[in-house]
C-alpha cells in the first residue's frame, strides 16, 4: 500500500495509479455536480431530483480533465 501511494505522490503512471486517480476524479465530480445542481435547480426541481440529475453530469464534465491531465502527465 506504501508504494501505490508514493507512486502517486511523485506522479509515477502504472495502471493502478490512473485508475485510482480516475475513481477519485469521478468521486469528486458527482459530489460537485449533486452541490451545484441543488444550488442552479433546487428551487425548481426539488433538491432530491437536482442533486441526483447533478450527481450524474458531473462526472461527465470530468472525463476530459481527467484525459488531458493525464496526458500532460505522461508526456512529462
């Protein structure tokens, strides 16, 4: 566990650690996209229905961050 975690801290590419930061993008997205659609559609929606619509296109706004990023990364 020691290694995959300094694998990732000095930004070393295996396929665990692009899985791993790919999971906690997608994490981090739908916890964005659940907030920012209770904050836009609350009102209107109800909170449960924006937060759940939210919870599901924010990740999808992540896919192309986390695909550039890793790109940048492994030509560095």
């Amino acid at each position: 566990m020691g290694d995959i975690i300094n694998m990732m801290m000095t930004g070393e590419l295996t396929i665990i650690t692009i899985i791993t930061w790919s999971i906690v993008a997608m994490i981090i997205g739908a916890i964005g996209g659940a907030i920012g659609g209770v904050i836009i559609g609350g009102e209107h929606l109800g909170n449960e229905l924006a937060a759940m619509m939210g919870s599901f296109y924010g990740p999808i706004a992540t896919l192309p961050g986390i695909a550039l990023g890793l790109v940048i990364l492994f030509l560095m």
